[in-house]
C-alpha cells in the first residue's frame, strides 16, 4: 500500500522551545499565515547569526583571499540560496501544470517552502571550519592521532567501555554539517522551527557509527556523519516532531543539496579565471575536453542536456562568441552567458528528478542527490568539478594555502591541548580564573569564546551526578576546543596562530 503523501506533516511551526503553543494543527483557523510569521521569524534569526557573518571570511577555495571578487563562503551561499529559489518554483511550475499540487499536500504551501529553501541554502555551510575540508582534515587528524583512549587524558574513571569508545569515534568525526546542526541548537541556540533545522540534516547517521559499504541500503545518506553524540536526543526530537521515520532526511533538503552542486563546480572555475589561473580559451578547452571524456560522446553527440535547451557544446560555444563580441569584461560576459543557460537546464532536470521520485523523497529515505545519476545533465556537472579538481585545486597555490590551513589548525589544537590534559577541577578551576588555576591555562582559557564556554558549562550541568558524569565533561570539554576552533574565520585562525607562536618565539 502506497504511503499518502501530504507535504503539509513535514512542515510545523513547533520549535524546541517556545512561549506559546506553537504545534497546532493545519486545521486550526489562519493557520497559514502564523505559520508563515514564524517561518519569517527563523529568516530573521538565520540572517542576523553571527554564524552567517562569519562565512565572509571563510575559505571557498582560495584562504586568506584580498580580493573581494572572488566568492568566500557567504557569496557561495548567497548564490545557492539563489538557485534552490528556483529550483523549488520549477518544481511548483511543473506540479502546478499537472494538477499534482492538492494531491500532494502542496497547496498554497509554495511561499512557506521558498522561505525553508532559500534559509537551508543560505545556512549550509555555518558548521564549516577554517580553510574547509582541510580545516576538517586537520581536525580529525589531531584527536585521531592524540585521542587514542580518553583514560590517558582523565585516568581510571572511565566506568563504561562501549561509551568511550563511542565518545572517541565521536571526536575524530568533526564534519562541517554535523556543526552546523550543532550549532543551530546548542551554541548558537537559535530556536529554529524544527522544520528549517531539518533541512540542514544534510547526512543522517550519528558521527560514532563507521561510514557504511558502498552497496549497502541507505549508504548515500549516511555516508557521512550527520549530528554529533551531543545533539543526538535533539535530532531524534526534532524526527519525532515531524513525523518522520529515524534516519530520514527532510525533502527540503534534496533541493538544498542540489542547488549546492549546482552552484559551486562553476562558481570555482570563475573564481580560478578572476585570480589568472586559467583564461576563458583554456577554459572552453577543458570543459569540452573533460565532458567528451567522462562520457566517451563524440563531437556530433553534444544531445541537449534536457528539453528545449541547447546542448552542451553550444552553451560553451555560445557562451565564448558572447565574450569575444564584448570589448571589456571578456571573463564575465563569458561566465554570465554559461552561467545563465546551464542553470536553466540543470534547474530543470533537479526539479524532474524530484517529482519523479516524490514518493522516496517525502518518506525521507531517496537514497541519491538529485544531481548524481546517469543523465548528461549529471555529466555537465561531474564535467565542472571535475576540471576544477584537476586545474584549479591541484594548482601550487591552492595546494600550498590548504597546507598551510592545516597546519594552523593542526597547530592551534596543540597549542590549546593544556586545557584537555588538566583535571575536570583544574579545568573549572581555570575558567573560573581561580587563584589556585595555573597562570598558563588561565592565559589559554581566557581566549576562548564566551559563547562556547557557557554551552560547555550548561552541558555539564545537565549531566552533574549522573552515571558516566567524568566521561560526559571530557567529552563536552573536547567539543568545546573544537567549537573554539571551527568557529574561527580564516583570517582570525591564522593570526591566532601567529600570535601564540611567531610573537611567542621571541620572549
């Protein structure tokens, strides 16, 4: 028997805390437009969060970049924000020309999804670290190599084996979109509609559980960690609250990660252009080269990419007699024109793909991304990332800014490491600038964020005299180093590390 599908369950206006009740139901009168006040609401606390401001100075591709040109996090996610936009009205459009609206629980639900849509989009990456998935990398690396037992940090107190080990695999999965949802609920608290934080849930499995086989069911969506041990009660909250089965993925988010990839494999290849890596001759080459390549078409099989749109090779083409007729502006005119009818197509077919699998996707278990199948819209896409992957972040500079990153945020751990190795008292002792406290650690506690340290004290409150307390408050300690360090900007890891190191040689 077919599941009903009634889009209408997946969306409430019920937030983990609230003055009010908030979880009414769509029968109650106006309805609607409280729902659409407090889905304005969540715009609002999105787009004032410092969390969003940060991404301004947070790494794309190129670290540490002056020119303000190229994309940072906040202009990528600007433009995703964009393209979900009108990859959710494509979907309404073609819904709308098959009378499937109603039938689906959709109606007059357009303006509401936008909303959700446009916010998971700009918010997707807020949980990423410095210098991203070298940030990630460094991360992992450090408590990979120096969190091997948690008795060695906090000696024989560890009363509970299977926790442990759990806490440990834990800490050695920092990954960009489990911090985000960490953030969202326990750092920035920002009291979201458990609707708008589940189109963040990106991956749905807890970081403590091994990646799974390639070929096993649900793989695609678990394949990376989703939340941290630290919010799991939460997430389990927020499904429950939303009717949906443990491990699901909300839809909303399909269309999130799709405008995603297709936002970023073009925005990186403009970016390489703006800073002289490659010219738009080199460009028009490699994309031609690389399509042909992935697919094995032949010159005369360039087949349109989806209905009424040209094909692959007339866009480029298109696209580069655009630039050579223009007197300035060459590169933009180029990318403006590729930008603009490649979009189109790609938006096209990601709102296609999520009608045709409607079913899997509103029951939260469609286990692919929308853009990843074996259409040559998917091979346009693979085309992009992967002329940027071979030309644009093997380039020496890009490669010796990704080292560099690492070994900022590999250093900036060590340096704050003190603060692990210490008593649970000691520790306390020092945040609390006590007299009896070290003078070295009171120095290194001193920096850390007051933000993070007041979620570090009201998780540890929560578990006082409770069984595993001295597990919990190393576990929530380490959270606490690590959401220190992955809430920095690029700029302010890499004078932190300076700092504490080129000005600290000279004492």
């Amino acid at each position: 028997m077919k599941e009903v599908i009634d889009f209408k369950t997946r969306i409430t206006a019920q937030r983990p805390y609230a003055r009010s009740n908030n979880n009414r139901p769509w029968t109650t009168n106006g309805y609607l437009d409280y729902l659409t006040g407090q889905l304005e609401s969540d715009r609002g606390r999105i787009i004032n969060s410092p969390a969003i401001r940060r991404l301004q100075q947070k790494t794309q591709v190129f670290p540490l970049e002056r020119n303000a040109t190229v994309r940072s996090r906040l202009t990528h996610s600007l433009e995703v924000q964009q393209t979900g936009r009108f990859i959710l009205r494509t979907i309404f459009k073609k819904l709308n020309d098959k009378d499937l609206t109603a039938q689906y629980g959709l109606e007059q639900l357009e303006r509401a999804l936008e909303s959700i849509v446009e916010m998971a989009c700009l918010s997707h990456d807020i949980g990423n670290p410095p210098f991203g998935h070298f940030g990630e990398h460094a991360i992992n690396s450090w408590f990979t190599e120096n969190l091997t037992s948690i008795k060695e940090f906090i000696g024989n107190h560890v009363s509970n084996a299977e926790l442990e080990q759990k806490m440990l695999l834990d800490l050695q999965s920092f990954e960009g979109n489990a911090q985000a949802i960490r953030l969202v609920a326990n750092l920035l608290v920002l009291n979201l509609t458990y609707t708008q934080t589940a189109s963040l849930l990106k991956y749905v499995r807890p970081a403590y559980e091994p990646k799974p086989d390639k070929k096993a069911d649900g793989a695609y969506l678990r394949k990376k960690p989703g939340f941290y041990l630290s919010e799991e009660d939460f997430v389990h909250e927020l499904w429950s609250a939303l009717g949906m089965p443990l491990g699901s993925r909300h839809p909303v988010t399909w269309i999130m990660e799709a405008a995603d990839d297709i936002s970023y494999g073009l925005a990186d290849i403009e970016d390489a252009v703006e800073k002289g890596i490659l010219d738009i001759k080199q460009i028009k080459e490699l994309l031609e080269k690389e399509f042909k390549a992935l697919g094995d078409i032949n010159e005369a099989n360039f087949i349109t990419l989806s209905k009424n749109t040209q094909s692959f090779q007339e866009i480029i083409n298109f696209a580069a007699q655009r630039a050579e007729a223009t007197p300035i502006n060459k590169s933009s005119e180029f990318f403006l024109w590729l930008r603009v009818n490649l979009i189109h197509s790609l938006v096209q077919h990601a709102a296609d793909r999520f009608i045709d699998n409607i079913e899997s996707i509103y029951a939260g278990h469609f286990d692919h991304a929308l853009m990843e199948d074996d259409s040559l819209n998917s091979l346009a896409i693979e085309t992009l990332k992967g002329v940027a992957r071979k030309e644009v972040f093997s380039n020496r500079e890009v490669e010796t800014l990704e080292l560099q990153g690492y070994r900022i945020i590999f250093g900036l751990i060590d340096l704050y490491s003190p603060l692990l190795r210490c008593s649970a008292e000691e520790f306390n002792a020092t945040l609390d600038q006590d007299k009896s406290a070290s003078p070295y650690l009171k120095r290194l506690a001193g920096r850390l964020a007051e933000r993070h340290v007041k979620a570090y004290r009201l998780a540890t409150e929560k578990v006082n005299g409770q069984a595993n307390e001295v597990l919990w408050e190393f576990y929530y300690r380490c959270r606490l180093l690590q959401d220190f360090i992955s809430g920095m900007t690029d700029q302010y890891a890499y004078d932190e590390y300076k700092i504490l190191t080129v000005a600290g040689s000279h004492l």
